[in-house]
C-alpha cells in the first residue's frame, strides 16, 4: 500500500479477469471468447483503416456507428451509446444512474465488477439471493432503492431471463434505471432491445467480445431512451471525448453489418455447447441450464477447484470462484469442437481414476 495512495483507492478490491498466461500454449476456456475469428470483413474494414488518418483524432460521437447499431437494432441514434467496451459502459451507467444515497440492486451471484463499481461509486450494494436453482426471483426486486443491475444471461451461472420477467421488472420499478447487461445473449436467449421504446427506465448493455469475436478492440454499446443516453454522454465527455479509435470504429460497423457471418459462428457456438452439456452431464456432472457460450457445471464427488489445476496441468484452463455456493462449480468456456472435445476427453479421465 503507497502513502501516495488516495482513501478510495486504499478501500478498492479491484476486480480479477481471467487469466491469460504466456509460459506456454493452452487451450483457454476460461475468459469466454469466442473460438472463431472475427468476420474477415471486420478484419479487412480496420486494416483499411490503418493510415495516414491515424494522425487525426476518431469521431467522438461515433456517428457510422451509431448509425450502423440504430439500423441493425431497430432503434433511433439517439438511442444508442457506445463506449470502449461494455466494462467502460457499465462503469459509466453506474455514474450516471446511481445514487450513492440509495442501495442499488443485483443478485448475490453475478459478474463481480459490479461490487467494484459500487465500492468505487460509494454505493451500497443489496445482493438479492439466486434460489437454489440459481434463477433470479424478478419479485424480490422492488421497494426502495436506487436502481436495479443484472447480467442476461447471469454470469457466472449462464441462466436466463425471460423477456416476460424483464418487462415485470423494468414495470414494478417505474421510477429506478433497470439495467440489463447482455454479453451473452446472442448465444440462446431473447434481447430486451425490443422494449427500450416502450420503457423510459430500461437500459440494455451489449458487446462485440462475445457473440462478434473482437474481444481486442474493445468496444461495447447501450441502448436507451434518449434521456439514458444523454446521460452516459454527458458522463463519457466528462472523462474522455475519444473512448473508440479509429481502427475499432471501422471494424465495429462492419461486424455489426455482416449479419451472415454473426449468425454462422454464434449457431456453432450454440451447437458445441449443447453437445457438450450432454457429454458432461454423461460423466456425471450437473450442468446448469446455459443460454451463454460457457456451460457452468459441478460433480457431486469431485472437487473443484482440484479438477482446476489438474487440468491446467493438462494444459487446458476453465474459471473458478472462490466464493459462497459457488465453489464446486466450474466456468468452461466454448471452444471448438476439437478443444471441447479434448476437455471432455480429460475430464472423463480424471472423473474415472477419481472414481477408482
């Protein structure tokens, strides 16, 4: 701990990704990307965009893209925010929304950067309980407070949402931001994109690290109503006017404009984690009902956290959480269909000498 350190950022207990090692080559389902590249038209749209224009500083409004996600998304520009990645966006929701007078809501078991943007807010968290399903109980989230955050589908637990018990949430909360994070939801589920025309409270949060394979490039979108995104506007342009460079601009419009190749790569996604879920729940392992590209998954007679570093010791890397309720189970990300089967191939191995 410096001396030169601010009181705030003595209390902060920063948020801890994923590994991402360099000792050697592993097959990495541990910080859920995608296993398949970027559309090649991304990839041809931000090569293009390496030239002499760098010198310039990119579009702080982010106009082509804007443009390009108001299109795709059915929506108005004034609808749409973007932001360098959906953690900047969600840093910022957390400014412009909550009021660190009032608790905001979340599960007690959900993606953790949320206690690090309320300790850093001075915000009160109040975790409400996932059942023993791990399900969010929509009923539990009303009364007084200053506003509701989620993941859909949930992270770690990969369940979803229906879009019935969104539109619940976001109508027995008139008066509180209701704000839906949906990093995985091109992987199985129902985007509550269609309701932010019907409801001034309702904020929804993607990515293009998940379901479009640019994790590198950082980039991430709201969409809102307009008084939500004038909001986050008003927040960014208080910390930085250029949040995406000209390279991710271009290669962001042209990931959200290859719809053909979204939808390929996702469906295959979709495809390997079902199989997947199968072949584990084979070996005796109980696989919660994923709409993500991870499965999260428990063995009634093995350890976790042991099955975690034999596998690395395999040279094959999944998340664990040391935390309540949580930790028997594994995160394993989708890979492709070679290294999901070497997964399996592994765990059935060591589920059999365990056994034996």
């Amino acid at each position: 701990m410096s001396k030169f350190w601010s009181p705030l950022v003595r209390e902060l207990e920063p948020y801890v990704p994923g590994e991402q090692p360099k000792d050697k080559k592993y097959i990495k389902l541990n910080t859920n990307e995608n296993p398949y590249p970027p559309s090649p038209k991304a990839i041809e749209a931000m090569k293009q965009a390496i030239n002499e224009d760098l010198r310039l500083y990119p579009d702080p409004n982010s106009s082509d893209l804007l443009n390009a996600l108001a299109r795709a998304y059915h929506l108005q520009p004034n609808q749409v925010f973007v932001g360098n990645g959906s953690d900047e966006v969600l840093a910022f929701t957390f400014a412009t929304f909550f009021d660190p007078a009032k608790e905001v809501l979340f599960p007690d078991i959900t993606y953790s950067f949320y206690k690090v943007y309320a300790n850093f807010y001075g915000i009160t968290p109040r975790l409400i309980p996932l059942d023993d399903d791990f399900k969010i109980d929509v009923a539990a989230y009303k009364g007084e407070h200053g506003g509701i955050i989620m993941p859909n589908p949930n992270a770690p637990t990969a369940n979803v949402l229906p879009l019935s018990d969104i539109r619940k949430l976001v109508e027995q909360n008139p008066n509180q931001v209701v704000v839906i994070d949906e990093a995985y939801i091109d992987f199985g589920a129902e985007s509550a994109t269609s309701l932010v025309s019907e409801y001034d409270n309702l904020l929804v949060i993607h990515t293009l690290s998940k379901s479009r394979s640019l994790a590198g490039i950082r980039v991430g979108f709201a969409f809102g109503s307009p008084e939500l995104i004038d909001g986050l506007n008003r927040t960014k342009n208080s910390f930085n006017s250029y949040t995406i460079d000209r390279v991710a601009l271009a290669g962001a419009v042209a990931a959200i404009e290859d719809v053909d190749y979204f939808n390929e790569t996702r469906q295959k996604v979709i495809a390997t984690r079902e199989r997947v879920s199968a072949e584990l729940q084979k070996l005796g392992f109980k696989c919660t009902q994923s709409a993500a590209n991870f499965v999260f998954v428990t063995h009634p007679e093995h350890d976790a956290n042991l099955l975690l570093k034999q596998l690395r010791e395999q040279g094959i890397l999944v998340r664990y959480f040391a935390a309540p309720r949580i930790n028997q189970y594994l995160r394993i990300s989708i890979g492709t269909d070679e290294e999901m089967d070497l997964l399996v191939a592994a765990l059935a191995k060591l589920v059999s000498i365990h056994s034996t």
